[in-house]
C-alpha cells in the first residue's frame, strides 16, 4: 500500500516552486482547448510507464489558441520530480506545485496532444482546484504522473467536466503512444 504524501510532496523542501510565467501569458477568460500532453521518451529503454503526462491548456498563441503549433505558452497540471540530496527523505519524489504557465518550448512541442475538450476558464479553474485534492503518493517505484493525472481524470469525470468516455479514449491513446512495450 503506497501512502500519500503530505502537503502533494511539499512538505519540508528548500526550494521554491518553479517560475510561473502567469503574469506574461495569463489565462484569458475565454474558451481553450485543454489537453492531455504525453511526452516523447527520453531514453530509448523507456516503456510507456516511463511517459510523461500533464493536463494543459494554451495562454497565448501567434494565432488561434485552438492551433498547437502556434502556441507561446502552456498552462500546465502535472506532478514534477524533486530531487534534492540534502532535503529529507524521500529522495526523488514527486510534488505538485499547482498550475504553471510556462513558455512553448521542443518538449511541449513535440508532446502528443490528446484534446479533453474545449473548457470556459471557469472550468479551467475548477481543473486546477481538483488538481489540488487529487493525492500524490510516496515514491514506490511504480507510482508516477500517469497515475496523479488517472486520479484528477476520476475527478474530472466525476465533476461532470469530461465525460469517462472521452477520459479512456484518451488514457487508450497515451498508453499506446509511439508504440513503446509496456512494464
């Protein structure tokens, strides 16, 4: 049995959460697209488990924000890994830090976007305040971000926000994503 950690990971770290780039890209209070984003590998050894997974939505983009490719800045949900030697146990472990708005860069670029839906940003932030009730779990070896983003997905479903259908649709395609074995 994993068991949660506290504060989503928080508890105990020396370093702030990253910069959030909000002030120059906000999130406009306007309909978006919202997406699963799946990760290239970053290792040829990686398997599909090794993928990872964020909710996002686009902030600013050169055209349409329904244009992928055109995209400025991300907002992203996800759990990150935290790895400070010199930070209490454990080490590495997985935090949410809350949304984040950061610049486009070849990462999120090169992501396979998997369109939840298309959200007003008041469903945004109901997202983002799921985001925050949703547990992050001791590091065990096999718990990672697919499984937090499986966990905000029971609660999006259960919100009414996208529909189950739609959410195993998606989770079917990230899983298969580039063909990579699973574990």
């Amino acid at each position: 049995m994993t068991e949660i950690m506290p504060e989503q990971g928080r508890a105990g770290l020396s370093l702030p959460s990253p910069i959030n780039m909000d002030w120059q890209y906000p999130d406009r209070d306007v309909d978006a697209p919202v997406y699963l984003l799946v990760y290239a590998p970053t290792d040829p050894s990686h398997t599909r488990r090794d993928l990872h997974w964020s909710v996002a939505w686009p902030t600013s983009s050169t055209s349409a924000l329904d244009a992928p490719a055109d995209v400025l800045a991300w907002r992203h949900v996800q759990v990150e890994t935290y790895d400070v030697k010199t930070d209490p146990a454990p080490q590495p472990r997985y935090v949410y830090w809350g949304a984040c708005t950061k610049s486009a860069d070849e990462n999120a670029a090169g992501a396979e976007k998997l369109l939840l839906g298309t959200f007003s940003r008041e469903q945004r932030r109901k997202v983002e305040e799921l985001a925050w009730e949703t547990s992050v779990m001791h590091p065990n070896g096999d718990w990672n971000c697919q499984n937090w983003i499986l966990g905000l997905f029971d609660k999006l479903d259960a919100a009414g926000l996208v529909p189950r259908r739609r959410l195993d649709e998606v989770v079917k395609a990230a899983e298969t994503h580039g063909g990579l074995p699973g574990r």
